[in-house]
C-alpha cells in the first residue's frame, strides 16, 4: 500500500522506460509512486540457472499480463526459403498464415529487462530521420546528438563493456569497461567474415567485463534470458531500482496493476488526476498524482491509455513496430562449445545504416550466438533426426558442434499492424486486454530474405558444414523488441507525445517507454535508447517545474 494519498509523479512500469524516470524525479526532490504490476525477483534465488532442469525452466514467470492477438498474415510463397524449420520437426508452421507465438514481456521490478540478452546499443544517426533520408516511418524529433550525454549516463549506471570504433557512434568518452574477449565460437566466425571481408567488432553489453557497481565480473555462463543469479546483467532491478530506492523519494508498490488514469477537465483543460489500480487480492485503490508518467511497454501501454479513454487523435495504439528476426544454426566439423560465453558478444554493423542494401528501407545487424544451442535438451529437441541407436550415436557426434548467425533488423509502420483493446476478451480484473495484430511489408520481408543469404554465406566462410535450423519472424510472431505505439513527434496530428515525452493532449501526462519510437532502429538493441529517453524527458520536466 502507498504511504501516501497524492505524490508529485506515479510512474507506472518499472521496466527500461519507468524506473530511470521514477529515479531521476525523486533525485531532483519530488515524491515519486512507481508502481509495479509485477513481483519483484531475487536473482540470487528466484533464478533456474544453478538447477539441474535449468534448459527447461527458461525464465521463472511468476506472473504474465494476458493478452490476444488479431488477424494473421497470409504468407507470401515467394519468401518460403525463410520459412521455419529445424532437422528433428521439418517445417514448424505447415500453414499458409504467420503464427503467433508469444509478445516476450517479463512483468517485474525490472520489466523485461530482467529476461533481456544485455546487448546496449546507440541508435544510429540516420535512423532517426527515416522520413527525411528514406520516405518511410517517421523522423524523430531529435537527434543522436540530443542523446549523446544521456547515453553515456546510462551506460556508466548500467556498466556497459564495448570497444572503440563502432561504426557512426561519435562517443564523447570511452565505455566504462573493456570489450568482452570473444568465445572461441565467435572467433571461428570472425575467421569466416574475414575471408568475405566483413568486419566483425565486440558488442556492447551491459554485462561487466571487470568487477563494477560492488559486483564480480560475469562468469560467462550464456544464460542471460534465465536471468542473471550474480546481477552480472545490466537489468533495471539492479541499476535503476536500488538508485531510486536509496533517494529516499521513491516508493515502489508491487503486484498493482494499474487499470485506469482519471482525467479530469478544467475550464476546458484535460488533466490526469490520479491511477485507479488494483492489487494482488483484487482490491481497487485510487492515487493521485501531480503528474503521471506510463512506461508498461509498447503493448500495455496503448492498452491502458485506451482503457482510460485517453486516445490522442485516434494515434494511440497505431504505428506499432515489432523485431524483424532470423537465425540459422549449423554443425562445424569441430566441437566449438557455442553457449560458452556473453549470448551475443560481438555484431557485424556493415548493414546497420538504412540505406546499406539494395531493395528495401532500414538497417539491419547480424551476430554470432550459441542462438537454440544452449544446452542438450535444446541439440535433442531440434538438431538430430533418427531414433534409437542412431539418435544416441547422433548426439554423440554433434553435441557442442553447432554454431548459429542471428539477425535483427527494422521494422516499418504499417496500417494493418497496430495494438488495441479486445472487448471482448477480459483478464482476471475483469479488465479488456491488449490486442496485438502485426503484418509484415515488403520491407520486412526483403530484409529477412537478404538476412538469410548473407548468414548463410558467413557460416558456409566459417567452415560449417550442414544447416540444422531456421528461424525467422517470417512465418512466426516472436516479439522481444517493440516499439511505436505512442509515437512522438513535434505535430500533435501525427504524434502522442511530444519530444520531452509530454502528451499533446493532456499536460501532466507522460508516455516513458519504447511506445514512443517513430522508428525501430536497425536492429539496434532499444533498451539502452529507452533508458536515455527517460533521462532526458526527467530533467526537462524537473527543468520546467523548477523555473515555474
Ligand atoms: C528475450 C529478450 C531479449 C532481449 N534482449 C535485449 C537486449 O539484449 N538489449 C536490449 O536493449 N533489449 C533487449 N530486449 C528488449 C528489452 O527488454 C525491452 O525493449 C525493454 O525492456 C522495454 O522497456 P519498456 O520500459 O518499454 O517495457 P518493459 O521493460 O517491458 O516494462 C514494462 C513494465 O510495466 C509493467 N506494467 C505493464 N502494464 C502495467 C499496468 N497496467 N500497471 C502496472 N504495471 C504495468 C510490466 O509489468 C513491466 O514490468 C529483449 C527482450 C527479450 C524478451
Ligand atoms: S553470462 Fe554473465 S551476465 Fe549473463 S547470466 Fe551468466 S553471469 Fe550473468
């Protein structure tokens, strides 16, 4: 329960967007609510990764924010070579319509960044003029440069490790830490690229390369999206929360889910008054709040804003963006032990920038990864064919041998892919859920095409002799990344929020979280983007308010 009746700012979500925001209003002196739909996770206990049914377990959900899904594309015969498929099952999606899968949100003190891969990535500069340079999505309405100093700022809390160089990234200092020495996998592949002469640098990750923040360095243990036991990861819970904890300023109410925002009209003026939210046993409360902020995610936020009738221009809940994604996996004739190591230690940028490739908009990257081959459940379940004897002696010879290339690249507006609410489906509040519809462009499907060519070409250069699997957003919906939801933007008829993350229409109200994205990036990793954001739209209000 809150301490108090009314606080100077309720930010709810306590994920990427919420917590940073939460964070920097209580250090600048006002009393801050965060509240959190989730539990709050002990990574020294809650964590599967020291059982011995670790690879099954994946991350210990305790709780999921229900939600449904709308229409499905009908697929595109051209791309079926990037159709999903693995050497044990064959093809996985026999039908002619994208699947959905699942929108991966964790609900937490710490949001999805407690299941994140802690990959922290600058934006390029282009991508954020894709309507000026390219036509397509929208452009932000400020620049890399706007960012430079909040990046660097979160990278210093987080404890980022990266090397010098990365292409377009001016950086006013260096990382805070050293690069992470690639795997020994990662160096066959890096063999591969430099046969094709392609370079291949050391990611930036919010993993600690060094002891920093009062922790040990990580213990390459690959397991990331189990969550971290030894807060080696750069999540929210570890960084933003103890911060906003120890200013004295900020109360966190776990398992409240926040189910509507009062607004309230004054001589013709909207306001938020307060949330309406309920906790674990069902039981409804009411806060107010001078100022509001909303950082849920890019599905849940539409969702609540909608469920409060709050819908600026009918823009909320549009432009919704998703990962564009694709991995193969293949066996090297030696045993490479892919899962030892950071999940994804190092990138090739050569098609990062937006206009890199023929044929389609927005960059992309590509990554060296263990990507399914984490352990022999996952070998068994998806890389050996045969029963028996064969299946044994299979294992046998393969096991530690795959090697994979993943991809992430953008995502471009759409009308057919957007959140709203389904009346008719209700969660255990009683409350009408998000409903998430995405279709893919010709864009996105170029860009999976092109994806799936060049990894392929990498692990054939690497020396890899057979491709076991496939995966890619074609023919599924796998949503880690999203984004765009509450687009901002300088013009209130085409945006919700403006570049300080003020809505346009209601003056006390804030959206902090990946909703607010004109554009996706080119595969950039968003969390360290929202983090950034959040800073930024902090100071300006406290900025405000101080000059009156
Ligand atoms: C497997 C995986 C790997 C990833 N890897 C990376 C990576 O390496 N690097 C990177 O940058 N990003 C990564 N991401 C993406 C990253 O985690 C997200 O982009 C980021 O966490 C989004 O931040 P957010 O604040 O928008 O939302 P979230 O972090 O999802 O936070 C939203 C919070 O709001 C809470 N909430 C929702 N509705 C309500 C409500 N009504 N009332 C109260 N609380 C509510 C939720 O419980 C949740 O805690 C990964 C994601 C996944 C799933
Ligand atoms: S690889 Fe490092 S950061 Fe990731 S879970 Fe293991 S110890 Fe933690």
């Amino acid at each position: 329960m809150p301490q108090k009746k009314k606080y100077d700012c309720i930010v709810i979500g306590s994920g990427a967007g919420g917590a940073p925001f939460a964070w920097r209003l209580a250090l600048k002196g006002m009393d801050v609510l965060l509240l959190e739909a989730g539990p709050r996770y002990d990574p020294y206990k809650d964590y599967a990764l020291d059982k011995v049914d670790w690879e099954t377990k994946g991350f210990p959900y305790r709780t999921r924010i229900k939600y449904a899904f709308g229409d499905s594309q009908t697929l595109d015969n051209k791309y079926n070579n990037i159709k999903s498929w693995n050497k044990a099952s064959g093809t996985l999606n026999r039908s002619d319509k994208r699947k959905y899968l699942e929108y991966q949100m964790v609900s937490g003190v710490g949001g999805t960044t407690l299941h994140f891969q802690g990959e922290a990535h600058r934006l390029h500069p282009s991508a954020f003029r894709m309507r000026t340079l390219f036509g397509v999505a929208e452009d932000w309405p400020i620049g890399y440069d706007d960012l430079e100093p909040y990046y660097l700022e979160v990278e210093k809390i987080i404890g980022v490790a990266g090397p010098s160089g990365i292409p377009s990234r001016k950086r006013s200092e260096p990382y805070p830490l050293p690069a992470h020495k690639l795997s020994y996998a990662s160096q066959v592949i890096e063999n591969g690229c430099k046969k094709l002469g392609v370079e291949l640098l050391p990611n930036s990750v919010a993993i600690l390369s060094q002891a920093y923040r009062d922790t040990a360095p990580c213990n390459y243990c690959n397991g990331c999206a189990w969550g971290c036991p030894r807060k080696d990861k750069g999540t929210v819970d570890v960084t933003f929360v103890p911060l906003a904890e120890k200013s004295g300023r900020c109360e966190i109410v776990t398992n409240a889910f926040a189910r509507r925002i009062e607004v309230e009209k004054k001589r013709g003026v909207k306001r938020a008054k307060g949330v309406f939210y309920y906790d674990k046993s069902g039981k409804e409360h009411f806060v107010e709040g001078a100022y509001v902020a909303v950082a849920c995610g890019a599905v849940e936020t539409p969702r609540l804003l909608l469920n409060s009738g709050i819908n600026q221009n009918g823009l909320v809940g549009k432009n919704f963006m998703e990962t564009t994604y694709y991995l193969a996996v293949a066996f090297h004739p030696k045993r490479l032990d892919a899962y030892r190591g950071i999940p994804i230690d190092s990138v090739i940028w050569k098609w990062n920038e937006p206009n890199s490739k023929q044929g389609s908009h927005g960059g992309f990257r590509l990554f060296p990864t263990a990507g399914s081959a984490v352990g022999p459940v996952n070998y068994a379940l998806r890389y050996y064919d045969g029963w028996g004897e064969e299946f044994v002696k299979n294992a046998e010879k393969w096991f530690g041998h795959a090697m994979a290339i993943g991809g992430i690249g953008e995502f471009l507006p759409n009308k057919d892919t957007f959140v709203t609410v389904d009346e008719k489906v209700k969660d255990q509040f009683d409350v009408p859920v998000a409903k998430i519809q995405s279709f893919l462009g010709e864009s996105e499907l170029k860009t999976l095409d092109f994806m799936a060519k060049t990894s392929k070409e990498i692990l054939k250069a690497s020396g890899a002799d057979e491709i076991v699997e496939e995966f890619s957003t074609y023919d599924f919906f796998n949503a880690s990344h999203v984004f765009g939801t509450c687009r901002m933007g300088k013009d209130p008829a085409k945006s919700v929020v403006g570049s300080d993350l003020r809505s346009h229409e209601i003056g006390n109200l804030f959206v902090t979280d990946a909703s607010v994205f004109p554009s996706s990036g080119g595969g950039d990793a968003p969390s360290l983007t929202i983090e950034a954001l959040s800073l930024r739209a902090a100071d300006l209000l406290a900025d405000k308010i101080k000059k009156g």
